[in-house]
C-alpha cells in the first residue's frame, strides 16, 4: 500500500506534472515530498496538517522551502456540500413525490 501522492504520480500515465498544484488531503509525508519535488509540482494544497509537528512532516516543509514549493493550506469557502440526486435523475416532464 502506498501514499495517495505516490499513486497519483506514478498513474499521472505521460501526463507532465512540472509546474502544476496538487490538492491533497493531509500535508504530505517527507517521502512523499521527496516524490513531489522530484516530479516538479510547484504547489501543495492540503486540507489538514494534524500531523504537523512530527519529525517527518518538520522535514517535508524543510524540503519543500529548499526547493521553492509553495504550500498552504485549503481554505473552503462553504464547509458542506448537498446533491440532490432526485433532481439529478429526474426528467423535465416527471414530478418529484
């Protein structure tokens, strides 16, 4: 099993990632920020960093200011999403019970 950075790296299939962001969930690990540099994404955007004051994650930040990424932290402007899967499958002449 392996992180979802590696996963996503090594599937990108010949897609060029230099220069792009990568949304993820948790701040990457220091072996996933070996893994980001190398492919040359520019950006990390993470959606939490619980893990911040361990010694791998003190060392990905390290890494990544070395090298120039940027990395922030996402900020959303709503914090819940709602789909309303009837008005989705519904067709114009049907009528919602």
């Amino acid at each position: 099993v392996c992180h979802a950075e590696l996963n996503a790296i090594m599937n990108k299939n010949s897609a060029d990632v230099k220069g792009c962001s990568m949304y993820v969930a948790l701040f990457p690990c220091n072996e996933c920020a070996k893994l980001i540099i190398q492919a040359g994404i520019k950006e990390v955007i993470f959606m939490s960093d619980k893990y911040h004051d361990t010694t791998e994650m003190t060392a990905a930040r390290r890494m990544f200011d070395l090298a120039g990424i940027i990395y922030r932290e996402f900020k959303p402007k709503c914090n819940k999403i709602i789909i309303d899967f009837d008005s989705i499958n519904s067709r114009p002449s049907q009528k919602l019970l």
